[in-house]
C-alpha cells in the first residue's frame, strides 16, 4: 500500500511539473538563446557567442529594415545606496523597432527568468536580481514570435 501511495504521489508531482513546463500556447515561438552580462563570452567559444553567423544556423531575430537586430541589451550592475557591497543586476533593452517585441531573460545556464513586453521605439530597465559584493553577471534572453 506504501509503495502505491509513492507511486499515485510521483505521477501527480511528474504530471504537474509537466504541464508547468509547456508554453500553453502552441502559435508561440520562442529564438535561440543570446548571451550577454557584464563580462563578455569566450572568443573561442562559439556557443557563448550566437551574434557570429554559423552557417546556415542562424540566430531568429527581430530585424529592422537594414537586417540590424532591433532589440540591444546591456547588463550592468548597480550598488544599493544603503549598502554599496549589495548590487542589483540590472539589463536595459532598448527596442529600436516601432513594433512591440516580448522577450524573456535569464541568469546564464538557469531558469531564473523574467519575461517583458518592450514597446516600439522605446526602452526598458528589468531587475534580473540581487547579489551581495558580485558586479559582473550573464545573462541569456530569448524574442518571442508569433506564428
């Protein structure tokens, strides 16, 4: 009966972790990774710096008239003026596009995310998060497509 009670338990935990997991919405779809932080990726690492074309491989990117991305993030770390060794990891997005773009950025490597919507023509400053004596970061972000 133990063992039922575990097995019933694992399904219910797997089914749900499942479903957090799925987008919902099958018309969405989501570019490659792009990297960037306040220190700057490997040059001999290729897979920590997509911006460089890889073949037939490209990066899906909202583009501008002149092929040029039309989303720029900067990330930059900014000390809190009640204590300077705690810093808060802050990414600017400036969209220079006159459409609204969605994007989702993530701490390098994790799961630990924050999604925006960056109106046309316009900029944004997100808190990715907050690090004790840490001023250099990465991050990863994604556009988001609609079929």
């Amino acid at each position: 009966m133990f063992w039922v009670i575990l097995a019933v338990i694992g399904l219910v935990v797997s089914t749900c972790s499942a479903s957090a997991q799925s987008s919902g919405d099958s018309s969405e779809t989501w570019s490659k990774p792009a990297y960037g932080g306040t220190v700057a990726p490997p040059d001999d690492d290729p897979s920590q710096n997509p911006f460089n074309a890889s073949g037939s491989d490209q990066i899906l990117r909202h583009r501008d008239f002149a092929g040029k991305p039309c989303l720029v993030l900067q990330g930059y770390a900014r000390a809190h003026t009640i204590d300077p060794n705690l810093y808060d990891d802050v990414v600017s997005i400036s969209n220079s596009c006159p459409r609204q773009i969605s994007v989702r950025v993530c701490y390098y490597g994790t799961e630990d995310c924050i999604s925006v919507d960056v109106p046309g023509t316009e900029s944004k400053e997100i808190v990715l998060g907050m690090l004790p004596s840490v001023k250099d970061f990465r991050f990863e972000f994604r556009e988001k497509f609609d079929e």
